[in-house]
C-alpha cells in the first residue's frame, strides 16, 4: 500500500484546487453565451445556476471533477 508524503499530500490538495476553481470559471459563462432558441441549452444553462458552490468540488473524487469539467466544456462550447 503506498503511503501519501506531505509533498504528494499537497499535491493532490493543489490539483483539487485547480480543478475547483476551473470548474467555478468554466461554470459562470454559459448563460451569457448561451444562443437564444435551443431548448437544450436553456436547459443546461438553468441547470449550471442551480450547480452547489465551487468548494464542494474537494469532496468529488478527482476523475469525476475531470468528467464533470470535461462535459461542461463540451456543453459551453456546443451551446456558443
């Protein structure tokens, strides 16, 4: 079982910050690029406004943080 140092520690308490905080960035723009018209887009762009704070994102694992920001990039880039 491989044990964690202050120095992997930190690490992975850094990554989690990063992740949170390009999530918070990633998750602020959607409405206001949104086009008018796509139901699904309005749809999506209620649903980011109902997203729970940025810093609950330290209690997701990290392979969830990176689907979840990978999804929101697709979703923002598609709703553009």
């Amino acid at each position: 079982m491989r044990r964690k140092t202050r120095t992997s520690a930190w690490s992975a308490d850094a990554t989690r910050f990063a992740t949170a905080a390009g999530l918070a960035i990633l998750l602020t723009g959607c409405a206001a690029t949104m086009g008018g018209g796509d139901a699904g887009c309005a749809s999506y762009a209620d649903a980011r406004l109902a997203r729970p704070p940025a810093e609950t994102v330290d209690a997701v694992p990290p392979d969830w943080a990176d689907w979840i920001a990978d999804l929101d990039d697709r979703m923002t880039g598609t709703c553009r």
